[in-house]
C-alpha cells in the first residue's frame, strides 16, 4: 500500500519571519493528522528556521531544487550536501525550473541520481503544456519525461522516489485538470512507462502525486482517484487554514490508517 504525500511547494514566497509565523499556524493541526507524509518546501533561506519548527513533529522538510555538484565554483547554488542536513525531500525538475532556469531532462536526470546519493529523496515533476495537450501529444510527452528522469536509475530506487504530474496549463490558474484525466495519465502513462523499465512492482510502488490548482475544495475528487498518491500543492499551500485542509481531506478519503 502506498502512503499518500501532500507536499507544499511554496515557490519564491514567505521571509524567514513569515516562514515562521506560517509554520507556527499550521504546524501543530498538521502534525496530528495520520495516515498521509505532509512535506512542506520553503525556499532555502527559510529551510533553517522551519527545520527547527519542525523537530518534534512528524512533518518532513523538502526544497525546491538542488545542483547536482557538491561544492565548488557554482555561484548561487544550493548542494546536496547542504540540503541533507536539512531536508528529506527535493523537489526535482518543475515545469517552472524548466521554463525560467532552463532546467534540461538530463539535469533532472543527473540531480535524480544525486539526491539518492545523499539520502534525499526527489519529487520529480513531469507535465505537459497547452499545447501540447490540445495537440494531443500529452502521453508521448509525459512518457518521455519520465524515461528521461528514471534513466540508469534501479527499481528499488524508483520504488521510493515520488512523481507530480503537473499538466503546466494547470498549475496556478485555477483551472485544474480533470480528476479522471489525470488519474489516467498516473496510471497508463506515468505508471505504464515505469513498469516497462523497471517492472509491474516499480510501477506499483512509486508514489505520483497531482499538482495543478488543487485546493481544498476538489482535493476529494483527485484522492478519490485510485491512481493518484497524494498532491503538490502550490498557491493553496501558502494559508494555513486551506493546506491543513487539504492534508486532513487526503487523509480521510486515503490515509493509511483506515
Ligand atoms: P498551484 O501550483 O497549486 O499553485 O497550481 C502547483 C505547483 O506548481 O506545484
């Protein structure tokens, strides 16, 4: 049985003041919910400040992005060795890192395998655009994007890393994908293209997560879909009130307690 993960990708928002005050509003209501990894992903100048708030809890830390070298002449970068005393999760190859970073699947490919060494484990984003949807390219696309990240990786590697499927017209526009829809592109084409590298197991195993306008008012309908592991949670991530939610919604319908 796979443990559902609602992760909370705070993107560029929230000084280490209001990181705090956040972390203070919501932290002791999302701790007590069972059955379901909460991950909330601060940006790295917060990392600190929130670890500390969350020692004693059962909430995990994660980033947003990682460089796949350990040290040297990378101005502005953030390693895998400073993010494994802190976190356990990354974030790896959002459409956003893609779009504005020009993050490649060969990057995201290369950090995948970084992170398992050093103890991290990635969440790897994948998702088609407008476009490419409307031109009905989504499953060639997704597929790609996923041989393309698990490349050279083992089966039990893949086992314990997660997936978000993002379709990008999705993300922060309030108009998500159809719960069905994107149930069927976890299964048929996010798990059919693991289990045809890594076997049925594999595929079974990987936890894929939704991430595209989810709030808690169509959080149900997405973990009532039997393909989809959890949710990556941008905007709605941000007020106390609606990622708790969220998290306690997930936990009701799918929660591993039950
Ligand atoms: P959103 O973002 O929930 O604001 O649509 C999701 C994401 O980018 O991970």
């Amino acid at each position: 049985m796979r443990t559902p993960i609602i992760a909370g990708n705070w993107k560029m928002n929230k000084t280490i003041a209001e990181a705090t005050a956040l972390v203070r509003e919501m932290r002791r209501e999302l701790n007590e919910i069972e059955g379901v990894e909460k991950v909330l992903c601060p940006p790295f100048t917060a990392l600190s400040a929130v670890a500390e708030l969350l020692q004693a809890t059962k909430i995990k830390l994660g980033a947003q992005e990682m460089h796949c070298e350990e040290k040297g002449a990378f101005t502005g970068a953030i390693s895998p060795l400073m993010l494994k005393e802190l976190c356990q999760y990354v974030i790896i190859g959002h459409s956003e890192r893609r779009k504005y970073f020009g993050e490649t699947d060969e990057g995201v490919n290369r950090k995948v395998k970084v992170a398992f060494q050093h103890g991290l484990i990635p969440i790897i984003c994948v998702g088609e655009n407008l476009e490419q949807n409307e031109a009905g390219q989504t499953e060639e696309w997704v597929s790609g994007q996923v041989r393309a990240a698990l490349d050279g990786l083992a089966a039990e590697q893949v086992k314990e890393l997660v997936m978000a499927y993002e379709p990008i017209w999705a993300i922060g526009t309030g108009k998500p994908a159809t719960a069905a829809g994107a149930n069927a592109i976890i299964g048929l084409v996010i798990r059919g293209t693991v289990a045809s590298m890594f076997g049925e197991d594999a595929a079974q195993a990987v936890r894929v997560q939704y991430g595209g306008s989810v709030k808690p008012a169509n959080v149900v309908e997405f973990m009532t879909q039997p393909e989809i592991d959890g949710a990556l949670v941008g905007g709605a991530c941000l007020a106390a009130d609606k990622f708790v939610a969220i998290a306690r919604l997930a936990a009701e319908i799918k929660g591993t307690h039950k």
